[in-house]
C-alpha cells in the first residue's frame, strides 16, 4: 500500500510532466499556427489544459486540503476532456501530405501522453483524499481518546488528592460537653438518674 509520502512524490513528478507536456503543447502549437499562417491554410490553436493541471497539481500536493484536492480533480478531468478533444481535433485536420504533419503528430502524441497524466493524477487524487480521511479520522479517534483518559486521571487524581495520608478512623458519636448539655438542657430536660 501506498503511503502518503509516495502519493505526493508521484503527484509531483505528474505535476511537473504535465507542466512540461502543457509548455511544450503551447511552443508546438505556436509554431504549427505561424506557419499555417504563412501557408495560407486555415488553423484552429493548438490549446494545453495541461499547463493548468499541472500547477493545480503542484499546489495540491504542498497543501493537503480538500478543497485544493477537489480543485485538482476538476482540472485533472477538464484537462482529460480537452485532451481528447484536442486530440480529436488534431486527428481530423491532419493529412499526411501537409508541411504541418510532423508538428501536429507531435501535439497528437503531447495530447495522448497528457491523457494518460491526467487520469493518471486523478486516480492518485483520490487515492490521496482517501488516505487523508483515514489519517483524519484516527487523529480524532486517538484525539476522543486522549480526551477520555485524561478525563478520568482527573478524576482518579482528585479522589486520590483528597484522601487523607493517614488512615481514617470512622468518626464516633461525640458525648455532649458541659456546654453543650447546657444549650440541650434548655431544649430538652435532662434525665434524672435513680
């Protein structure tokens, strides 16, 4: 099983991959769009989702959260998405016989390693989530515990604190005093002895 530290050293090699795969999809398509310029033909730009992915991806893996996760699933999935249709698009403009057919296998070849880091890094996304929520829930566990044990060394501690260090004689009826047989004989009349 994966740790966590192995899920995030993945997530930032993909990361990086797809930034680089996202740079250079931009640079092929620059250079595919000025020369169909130049040629006179038309031509749609080339786009890279992946270059976005990719910096979710790094912010995903230094900061843990959820919502920076789901964020990262999102452009995991939209970038998956406008790789295919990238790709699709490329496939169906391309004809062997243009000047323009080696940078546009190029980009298709790009859009095909960018799917595969796409759903790639969605698959360890959540593999991630997954290992957070456990990580979180044993924290609380350990965390509800804690809390429950110190509670009852607490407890324990005051009655310990709060017995006497000596040993407890049961207390014995004390025999009225003079004084107070006095407050009682007002009260109450004493009984004459025979």
């Amino acid at each position: 099983m994966c740790t966590s530290g192995q899920i995030i050293g993945s997530l930032l090699v993909l990361s990086v991959l797809e930034i680089g795969l996202g740079a250079s999809s931009v640079a092929v398509g620059a250079v595919s769009f000025s020369l169909a310029l130049r040629e006179h033909q038309p031509q749609l730009g080339d786009s890279s989702p992946f270059l976005l992915c990719g910096i979710c991806g790094i912010l995903c893996a230094k900061k843990k959260s959820g919502l920076v996760m789901i964020l990262f699933s999102a452009c995991c999935i939209c970038g998956l998405i406008g790789g295919i249709l990238n790709f699709q698009f490329l496939r169906a403009v391309t004809k062997k016989t243009s000047s323009l057919y080696p940078l546009r296998l190029a980009s298709m070849s790009l859009a095909c390693i960018g799917i595969g880091g796409c759903t790639l890094s969605s698959w360890l996304t959540c593999r991630l989530a997954s290992y957070e929520q456990r990580r979180m829930f044993s924290e609380r566990e350990h965390s509800l515990h804690h809390s429950h044990e110190m509670a009852e060394k607490r407890l324990r501690g005051i009655e310990i604190t709060d017995l006497p260090s000596c040993p407890v004689v049961p207390p014995t009826p004390e025999l009225p005093t003079r004084e107070q047989g006095t407050l009682l004989g007002s009260k109450a009349q004493p009984t004459k002895r025979k």
